[in-house]
C-alpha cells in the first residue's frame, strides 16, 4: 500500500515539474503583465504565479482530464483580483482619518509614541500597464494575451459580460492614446506650424 502511494505521489510530482517546465514560462509572463512590472525584475509577479502554482498543484489529482493551464491560469486571475482587492482596501484604510475620529486607545493598531518604521514606498511598476487599473490589467491580459473568451472571462471574475468588453476596450483606448503630458504637447506644436 505504501508503495502504491508513494509511486502515486512521485508521478504526481514528475507529471506537475514537466507541467510547470513547459507552461511556467508563459504563466510568469501573464503574472508580469498583470502586476505590471518589468520583465527583468517582477517579485510580485514571481510570488504571484508561485502562489498561484501551489494551489494548481493541491487539486492536480482532481482535475481529471481538465486542462491544467486553464486552472493555473484561472488560479492566477483570482490571486490577482485577491491582491488587488486587498492593496485597495489597504491604502483606503491607511487613508482613513482615524486618529482624529476616536480615541487613541479605541483605534485598532494606533499606538502612542513613535510610529514602527515602515519598510519604504513600494517602487513604482514600469511598462504600459502600469497605466491602467488592476481590473483592466487582468481583463486585458485574459481577453488579448491569454485568448479567453469575453463569456469565459466574464464568467472567471464574475462580472457581466457586457462590462467586461466595456473594461477591455477602456484598457485598449488607454493603451493607444498616449499619455497626459505628451498629447498636450503634441497639439501645441501642429498649431504652431500651421
């Protein structure tokens, strides 16, 4: 019996490494493009996808002839939206006014005395993406990079999928258009040679 489970458990493990080996390389750049970092350094993207891979592996012996990129890559979208979800409350409670609405003793995690250090502003994620939302980024990234279906994708993050083609054509214009500072620019000078 034992060896029966452990023969199990190595084939499960080869059959995972040889998934990984030809799918990981595609997945990290899906991770990288959704948390918009770029290629050459991407730690969020890199925990991301590592994440995202050991919950694909927990359920590996469950998905019975299901197509094991689309789990990890289904695994990848709602760790994204997770985090997303999670760094936007974060920030809007670290934006909340507390201190001056209750008392110092009534505030979950206001001590008195000198603030703990912080680690530092967190740097700023490169690329084309980094312009827009997280919400756009994972649409986009599912919809034009990955191939999925508008109704699949709609389906995966829960939302209609007439807002999900509103999401992906927002992220599309945003794309083509080119920034703030450089389309002000650029009519300026076309009046002035006119």
């Amino acid at each position: 019996m034992r060896e029966r489970r452990t023969a199990q458990e190595t084939r499960r493990a080869r059959e995972f490494e040889a998934f990984v080996a030809g799918a990981g390389g595609r997945l990290l750049h899906a991770a990288t493009l959704l948390t918009a970092e770029s290629a050459a350094d991407n730690p969020r993207a890199r925990r991301l996808l590592t994440r995202s891979l050991a919950r694909t592996y927990a359920c590996w012996d469950r998905l019975r002839g299901e197509d094991p990129y689309d789990r990890a890559r289904e695994q990848l979208a709602t760790r994204f939206a997770h985090d997303a979800w999670h760094e936007y409350a974060r920030r809007l409670y670290d934006a909340l006014p507390l201190d001056r609405l209750l008392p110092p003793g009534r505030v979950p995690g206001l001590r008195r005395g000198p603030a703990p250090r912080s680690p530092g502003p967190r740097p700023a994620a490169g690329g084309a993406l980094a312009r827009l939302t997280p919400q756009e980024r994972l649409v986009l990234v599912l919809r034009l990079y990955e191939g999925v279906a508008e109704e699949q994708a709609a389906a995966l993050l829960g939302l209609p999928a007439d807002r999900v083609r509103t999401l992906c054509d927002r992220a599309t214009t945003t794309l083509l258009r080119p920034p703030r500072a450089q389309a002000s620019a650029a009519p300026r000078a076309k009046a002035a040679a006119s």
